[in-house]
C-alpha cells in the first residue's frame, strides 16, 4: 500500500522534472528496487545450501522454519521402505503415526506417489482429520519416543531411523526412531480422544 501511494506521489513529482532528469530518476528508483528484491529473496526463499552461513541467516530471518523441510524426502522414503517389509496381509491397513504437523506434512505431500496414507497426527488441526475408518492395526509411530511407543501399544519393534544428509538437527529428527507397532492398548477412539495436542 505505502509503494502504492509512493508511486502516485512519485510519477507526479517526476512529471515536473525535465525529460533528462526524470530518466535518471527512474532508472535509479528501478535499480534500487532490484537490488532491494534480490536482497529480500536471499533471505526469504531458500535458495543457499542447507547449512551454509548464508542458509543459517535466512533459516534465522524466517524464524527457523527452513530447516523443518530437510529431510522429508528421505523420510518418506524409509517408511515406505518399512511399509514393504510389512507382511502382505499388513500393508493394505496399516497406518502411520507422527508426532508432529511437519511429520504429516512431509507424508501427506511425499507419501501419495509412494501409495502411503494420509498421516495421523493429533497436533493442531491435523487432530480434525481422525485416524480412519476403519482404524488401522498396524501402526508405523514417527516421532514418538521409544516410551511412548511401548505404553501406548502392545508390541513395537524399530525398523528404521530418520536422518538427513546435510546434519540439520529439525523436528522430524528429534526422535529419530521408527517403529513398527501393534495392538492399541485402548480403543481408537479412546486414545484419540486424549491424543490432540497445540504446538
């Protein structure tokens, strides 16, 4: 709004200067705004290699959110690599169980091309979205502790970690463990009922 009205103002004041001065003066405005957007996309869009100091100062200057996405390839690939060591009778109904929005959002946006399903997640509003019907009995657990995997079901075993190339420590390495669990101790609904979480 402010470069709008800028502008106005602006190709009014131009309008008065000679021609030889008003070229001047809009060659210089329009290079200043290209070197202002060079300068905003450098730090807005995440263009520098993961964990360069350029990278670390853009990751800083957006609130530490570039470094959530590193590494969501590789974990969609790995849970898919542990869905097909699955038994056969297992992979149709299995479900996938993730600690956080980031973790469902790298499944959700990955996992389709992969024939994964949705996630389940019980953070923010991803809690609306359920766990589905009917609910799955084999569950891979992402980004859950090692405790919580085994209070919350009958049996789990691990059968892969999350990591990622570059070393950038981010939500979905925090608890790098996957496990394969089964048996819900309590009904879904009931867990569910208890699972929603704000983050």
């Amino acid at each position: 709004m402010l470069f709008a009205a800028g502008a106005v103002w602006g190709e009014r004041w131009i309008a008065s200067l000679s021609s030889r001065r008003a070229l001047i003066t809009r060659r210089t405005a329009w290079t200043a705004l290209a070197i202002g957007a060079l300068v905003d996309a450098a730090i807005v869009l995440p263009i520098a290699p993961p964990g360069s100091w350029w990278w670390q100062l853009a990751d800083k200057g957006n609130g530490g959110n570039f470094n959530e996405e590193i590494g969501w390839p590789e974990l969609v690939q790995t849970v898919a690599r542990i869905r097909d060591s699955l038994p056969v009778q297992e992979r149709s109904g299995f479900g996938i169980l993730v600690a956080d929005s980031g973790q469902a959002g790298a499944i959700n946006l990955y996992g389709p091309a992969l024939g994964l399903p949705t996630a389940i997640c019980g953070m923010n509003s991803h809690w609306y979205r359920g766990y589905g019907d009917p609910p799955p009995e084999t569950v891979i657990v992402i980004g859950m502790t090692s405790d919580f995997a085994h209070r919350t079901f009958e049996s789990c075993q691990i059968a892969g970690r999350v990591s990622n190339r570059f070393g950038i420590e981010n939500s979905t390495i925090r608890n790098p463990g996957i496990f394969v669990c089964r048996g819900l101790r309590q009904p879904w609904h009931q867990f569910w009922s208890g699972f929603q979480y704000y983050g």
